[in-house]
C-alpha cells in the first residue's frame, strides 16, 4: 500500500515538475525561478514523509491544530528533514501561538491587527526560546474583493500597500511579497495580470518583497506566464484527500 502510494506520488510530482517546466519554457524562464509549495492539508504526515523523500522541501498547511499535529508526526517520521512550513490558510488571531514553533512563512497576512498579534507573539516566543527567525509573511492581494477568499485590495487605508507599510516597520516580520488566489469565474489572463501589477506595485515601494506566490492545480500555467515566482499544489499532487478536516 505504502509503496503504491509512493509511486503514485512519484508520478504527480513528474507530472506537475512537467507542467511547471513547460509554463517555464513557454515563457521563456528558468524553472529554478519557481518554487514548488506541496500543499498537504487533509493528506496525512505518511504522504508527506514520502515528498520529502521525492524531494519536496516547502509543505503548505491551513489548519493551525491539523497542522501542529502534522509538523510532530513529520518530524518523528523524519528525524533529519528539515521541512519549511507554510501557513495558507485564514490564521485566526487566537491560533498565532500555535504555529510560531514551526512556521516558516505566513502566506495570507491581510490585515493589520492579524500583523500586530504576529508581532506581539513573536517577541514573546523569542523570549520564550520558542523561536529564534523572523516569521517571513506574503500579503494576500485580492482580485474582486470577495471576503470569502480573503485578501484586501491593493490602495486604501487597509490595503495591501498600507498594510505592507505596516509590516515593514516590524523586526519580528520579513515581508517577502504577495500571495492571491484567482477567482474561480474570472478570466484567468485578467485575474493573473492584475495580481502581477499589484505584485509590482509592491516590489516598487518594498525592493525585497519579490515573491509572488500564484497559481494553484488549475490554473498554475497562467500564474507563471504572469511572473508567479512560487506555486501552491495540492489536489494535482496528492489526489483525493485523506483525512477529514477539523
Ligand atoms: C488548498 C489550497 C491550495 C491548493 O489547491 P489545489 O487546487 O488543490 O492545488 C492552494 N492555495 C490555497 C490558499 C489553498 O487553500
């Protein structure tokens, strides 16, 4: 069983290195420039062990307690590994204790009281010895605005160029770039060109916010034509979820 898993993972893996090679070629980049986020949540840590063994260094979660369970099931599969974790996911301001011993990038920061909590935490758990780096966060830019999605859009009081603002004048946070999500109904090419534009809008005012974290199982090849620097694949990878979500 384990090892048909393995193989199964083994070829997904193949395949969506084939398609992010042949988005990469098209539009005439190196496929070193993007980075490949296995999103694991609902796929149990056995799954997981086994990207690791394939090769698959980044693992993106959105469940703050699923994933601190996840992080100590890995680590005791996996002894010497040393995962990156990415938070995806809506982070509850009450859940940001949870995940500081372990995350490495918050990927969905959008709004300023979810940074100053960060903050807050943060220094404590430097105190605490829980943590010792800065919490790398993307901000997620919206495309329409749709709360469900989550995101904020780019101008405004509590939009993505103020709350980078924010952000940069925290040591305890590393501003790293923008996250989104493309709308389900939208054209693709129009939801992608305006998430690069709010990408280089950024990067204008903040020159260390280079990354842009787009595209997903659908929708990854259009992300990349439009300068995504890093993508988030879950179902094309993994397949059918395992376990249920709490
Ligand atoms: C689940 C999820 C993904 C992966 O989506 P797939 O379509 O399964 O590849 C990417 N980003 C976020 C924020 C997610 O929640």
């Amino acid at each position: 069983m384990s090892e048909e898993r393995r193989a199964e993972l083994q070829r997904r893996l193949a395949a969506v290195r084939g398609r992010i090679e042949a988005a990469c070629a098209a539009a005439g980049r190196d496929a070193r420039e993007v980075a490949l986020l296995a999103v694991t949540k609902t796929v149990p840590a056995a799954d997981v062990a086994i990207l690791l063994d394939l090769g698959l260094a980044a693992f993106g979660e959105n469940r703050a307690q699923e994933a601190a369970a996840k992080v100590g099931e890995v680590a005791r599969l996996r002894p010497l590994a040393d995962p990156a974790w990415h938070f995806v996911g809506v982070l509850q301001r009450n859940k940001v204790r949870m995940v500081l011993p372990w995350v490495t990038r918050v990927e969905s920061v959008d709004s300023a009281r979810l940074v100053d909590t960060l903050a807050t935490a943060i220094r404590r758990a430097r105190d605490e010895g829980v943590r010792k780096d800065p919490v790398r966060v993307l901000l997620q830019y919206s495309v329409d605005g749709d709360p469900a999605r989550g995101g904020v859009r780019l101008e405004g009081p509590d939009g993505l160029l103020a709350l980078a603002e924010h952000v940069a004048g925290r040591a305890e946070l590393q501003l790293d770039g923008l996250m989104s999500v493309a709308p389900l109904d939208a054209d693709p090419d129009v939801a992608f060109a305006d998430i690069a534009k709010a990408a280089v809008r950024l990067r204008a005012e903040h020159p260390g916010a280079t990354e842009l974290s787009a595209g997903m199982s659908g929708d990854l090849d259009v992300a990349i034509r439009y300068g995504s620097t890093g993508v988030r694949v879950g179902t094309a990878l993994v397949g059918e979820r395992r376990i249920a979500s709490q």
